[in-house]
C-alpha cells in the first residue's frame, strides 16, 4: 500500500512524536477558526469597516477548509504524506503572516481563504498518517492525540482572543501561528513518513466540483443564518443550492468507479454510528463553546473577561477526565461509554437551561466542568470507534469521508445554535418583560431535545461494538 518509515517506540508502531505533530497542527487550525471573532470588533477599526463585514474573513477560511478537505486524501496518495503535509504547513504559516499584514478586507478575506487551503491539506492528512501507523490496540491512545484540539482550542479561543487583542493587537491572533508553524514544520520533515500509493486513479473532478458546490453553498447559508438581520431569501436560495449538490454528489460517488469520497465506508456499523450519531453530537457540543459566552455577556451581564474565564470551567473538565477516558472505554466497552456521555451530555444541556444571574458561581462552575468531562469522553470513543473496523487499505477514503462530515457538523453546530436563539428570541419578543437570558435557556433546552437521538442510537448498538479494544 505504501512506504512507512521509522516511527517506531520500541515494539510499537505508534510515534506519539508524530501524533502530538498533528494534534498540535489541529490545534491551530480549530483556534483559528474560531479565534477571529473575538477580535472581530477591533479588526473592523482598524481595517475601517463594519464589525459585521468581517464575518466575510470567517466565511473565506470556513468555505475553503470544507471545499478543500475531500481532495486532500487524493494529494497525499498521489504526491506523498510528508510533502503534502509540510506543504501544507508552510501555506498555513505564510497565510497567517500575511493576515496580520493585511491593510484592508479583501486582502484579509484571500489571505484567510489561502489559510484555508493550508488547513484543509493539513490535519486530515496528518491523522491519515497516524491511523495508518497505528495498530488497532493502539488506536484509543492515537485518537486521545488526536481529539484534545477539538475539545480545547473552541473554549480557551475567546480567553485568549480577548487577552491578545485587550493587551496587544489582533494582528497577535495570526503572528502566534508563525513560530508554531515554523518549528512545526521542521519536526515534519523528520517525523511523516513519506507514505504514498504505488497506484492511483485520476482525481474525480467531477465529484470535487459537486461536493465543493454543496460544502460552499452550505457553509454560505450558514454563515448567513447568523447575519444580522437575516436574508433569509438568500439563506434559501443557498440551502436548496446545497441540498440539490449533495443530492447530485451522492448519486455521483455511487455510480463512479474512483469517487473522491468513499461511501462504502459508511457500510461498517461501526463507522456509521461515529459518523451519523457522531456527526449529530459533535453538532450538539461545538455550539456550546459558543453560546456560554454569549449567554453570560448577554444574558447575566458580564464582561468578555469574566465569561471567558468561566467558560474555562468546561476545558479544565476536558483535560482532568482525559488520562482516565481511554481506560474507561476498555473497561466498559463503547456502548455503555456512549450512552454515559450521551445521557450526561443531555442533562447538563437541561441544567444549562435553568442558569440565570441569580445562580451561584461556583454551581455554574460545576455544570460547565461536568459538560467538559462528558464532552472529552463522547469525543474520544466516537472518534476511535468510527476507525476501529475499516481496513488499513481504505484508511485514506474514510478518513477523508470523517474529516468532511465532521467539518460541516461543527459547522452546522454554531449555525443550528444560532438559529435556535434567533427563533427563541423572536417568539419571546412577543411577550413582555422577558429577561435577555430566556432566549438562551430555550436554546440549550431544544439542543438537549436534538441530543437524544445520539443516546437512541447508542442503546441500538451492539454490546460487542469495538471489542477488541473494550
């Protein structure tokens, strides 16, 4: 299938060194995702427009990551994972420099699509590497590696965001990647294996035209729902766009010979359940981190400062369970792993809804560590399970089908959450003297209704599902 070089710790096949390589370059592309609208006022000041126009910055980088991510498996078969993977690195670095050097919004807006196009080669072919290196008994501690971005960078973005533009500048927000892109990629020409296939068929550019179409129009429609006001003509206008492109794309990728995405893999059970419940719950949980600020500034009244600081609660929960996460899926075994965070997950999306100004400190303190923990646990088991029953010859082809579903998932979580709140808020404007934080408990109420589709699909698992870890 491919070269593999030494990456070896003793008996094993696993490179923690690589793995921590990738996660760290996760890492930066999450926080840069997210970053950018804590600093959104202070860009738009200094740029000279609206702080509303630089949601088009956030939009270029979201747009171009998702229409990007499904040819990056081709890449990485056809030109190698080490060359394709430092290249990517070196894009991303440079972009980020020429983000903080930007004089005006279109500048920034192509600096960030270029970004985009760094990320979208970058960490799926960085895990690609990992899984592949990686024995099947070796997975859980491979995807812990792998899963800590995702969990923290959405949470300490708006701390470190407003530190760096209270303190410093926004340029700060991009100029951090630049040391951490440089010494990433001297690591990487030591560390990836220059893994490649010896035969390749042609890209589909067919498929990539179609997905493109439908990831760019969704993510466009999404980033729309949250635009104030609304156009809701163009938000449908942008949907149907989008659900007719899937529709096209999916008939294409079961009638072509090579797809650019691989649905076969979506006939293992257990890959699946991590992509269609996962898919569901990573949703759910990627709008927490961004409505809890919200909530609190708006609804209680607090500075930027404080609710980061409090959102904090649910990262300091992440890490603390993370050591004990991977021994809990081996003792327990998968379904009983899910179904704790799933039904946990639900309860303190219902006791985020009971929140108010009045509630203790430290109790709210409490509900968001206790999410934290449960949010680490759903993490860690549906992303290793999705992995745990798909052949090391279709690794390249699920990992690219995993990493675009996941993508539009947390996509979708900010602007389903937002989506929910604007619709409580209008319903709730009809009736008086309504305080600013019902709308907010509605929403984490309706998002723990959505919740309980990933905790039904978890009690229809099979007691056996990923046995040989558990």
């Amino acid at each position: 299938m491919g070269k593999r070089r030494g990456t070896s710790v003793g008996s094993s096949s696993f490179s923690r060194v690589l793995a921590l390589l990738v996660a760290g370059t996760f890492f930066m592309e999450i926080l840069d995702g997210t970053i950018i609208a804590t600093a959104a006022a202070a860009i738009a000041a200094d740029l000279n427009v609206r702080p509303v126009d630089i949601n088009l910055a956030m939009t270029s980088y979201l747009i171009t990551l998702a229409v990007g991510i499904p040819i990056s498996g081709w890449l990485a078969e056809r030109f190698g994972a080490r060359r394709v993977f430092t290249s990517a690195i070196a894009i991303f670095t440079i972009a980020s420099l020429l983000c903080a050097l930007s004089p005006n919004l279109m500048f920034l807006c192509g600096a960030r699509m270029l970004q985009g196009m760094g990320g979208a080669m970058m960490v799926p072919v960085g895990r690609l590497v990992v899984l592949r290196e990686a024995d099947r008994k070796e997975f859980l501690e491979a995807i812990a590696y792998l899963t800590w971005p995702a969990l923290i960078a959405p949470v300490i973005a708006p701390v470190l965001g407003g530190l760096l533009v209270t303190y410093s500048s926004w340029h700060w927000i991009f100029l951090i990647n630049v040391p951490l892109g440089i010494v990433a990629f001297i690591v990487a020409t030591r560390v990836v294996p220059d893994i490649r296939a010896r035969k390749l068929p042609p890209p589909d550019w067919v498929g990539f035209l179609l997905c493109g179409t439908a990831l760019a129009a969704l993510v466009i429609g999404m980033e729309l729902v949250g635009a104030a006001p609304t156009p809701w003509a163009g938000v449908v206008l942008w949907f149907v766009l989008a659900a007719a492109g899937t529709v096209a794309a999916l008939w294409w990728f079961r009638r072509s010979q090579h797809p650019l995405l691989d649905l076969r893999a979506l006939r293992i059970p257990t890959f699946l359940v991590g992509n269609r419940g996962g898919a569901l719950y990573r949703l759910v949980i990627n709008a927490v981190p961004f409505l809890l600020p919200l909530m609190f500034m708006i609804g209680f009244g607090w500075s930027a400062l404080e609710a980061g600081l409090m959102t904090m609660a649910v990262f300091a929960g992440n890490v603390l369970i993370k050591p004990v996460t991977s021994p809990m899926i081996r003792r327990f075994g998968y379904r009983r792993v899910l179904l704790l965070s799933n039904i946990g997950g639900t309860l303190t999306l219902v006791a985020c809804a009971f929140l108010n100004p009045e509630t203790p400190l430290a109790l709210i303190a409490v509900v968001l560590f206790a999410s934290g923990v449960l949010r680490s646990i759903g993490f860690s088991a549906y992303n290793t399970l999705q992995f745990m029953d798909v052949p090391k010859a279709r690794m390249a082809g699920a990992n690219t089908l995993s990493s675009t579903i996941a993508q539009v998932a947390t996509g979708l979580g900010i602007a389903v959450g937002a989506l929910i709140l604007r619709g409580a808020e209008a319903i709730l404007a009809r009736i008086p003297e309504t305080a600013p934080v019902t709308g907010y408990q509605w929403t984490f109420a309706v998002l723990g209704v959505i919740m309980l589709y990933p905790v039904v699909e978890a009690l229809r698992m099979h007691r056996s599902a990923g046995e040989l870890l558990s």
